[in-house]
C-alpha cells in the first residue's frame, strides 16, 4: 500500500480563512470519517505529533467538521454535508476534544 499523506477527498489550497485550507475534492456526506490528525506522544509540543490532515484544517465558529479523541488520537468527521470544493473547518479544541464524539 502507498502512503497517502491526505485522504483522496480532499486537497489543499489557498484559503480565504488562513493560509493554507483543506478542501473536499468530492461531495462529502455527514459523519464521514477524514482519519487521524494529530497522535498523542509527550515529547511533541502540546503532547500531539501533527499528521498532514491535522495541519491543514482551519478553524472556524461555523464547522463543518468535529475533532474527536479516539485512544491516543485525535480524528476529523463531518457533522454536515460538504459540497465538493469547499473549505473544511473545524472549531479548533486541540486542547479539549470531544471524546470518541463521531457517533
């Protein structure tokens, strides 16, 4: 298996919130699964090592996507559905994250 450093539905790109953005590459439906964005590991700065997934989502107030604790990392799911092309945010709670909170 080749690694992927970004699931096939998204991609990065200028964003109008911040920099760099995460963007769905096709129609996303509620409760999909992105995969891990940060792991759990005390030598890493805020206990976390960043994944590329986790350093490419923005924040916002109006998320269209959840952070949640699964074990010793922490995952992206849509809480809506996401039409292809737009931005994929979260509102950012590295510090407090829903635990297993995709249900």
């Amino acid at each position: 298996m080749i690694y992927k450093p970004l699931p096939d539905e998204c991609t990065i790109k200028q964003s109008e919130i911040h920099g760099l953005g995460l963007f769905a590459t096709t129609n996303i439906e509620e409760n999909h699964d992105f995969g891990i964005t940060h792991i759990k590991h005390p030598d890493f700065m805020h206990g976390y090592i960043r994944t590329p997934l986790g350093g490419f989502f923005n924040h916002s107030v109006i998320p269209n996507c959840k952070v949640y604790e699964d074990g010793n990392c922490l995952r992206l799911v849509s809480i809506k559905k996401i039409k292809a092309g737009t931005e994929i945010t979260a509102k950012y709670t590295l510090y407090n994250p829903e635990k297993n909170g995709a249900k």
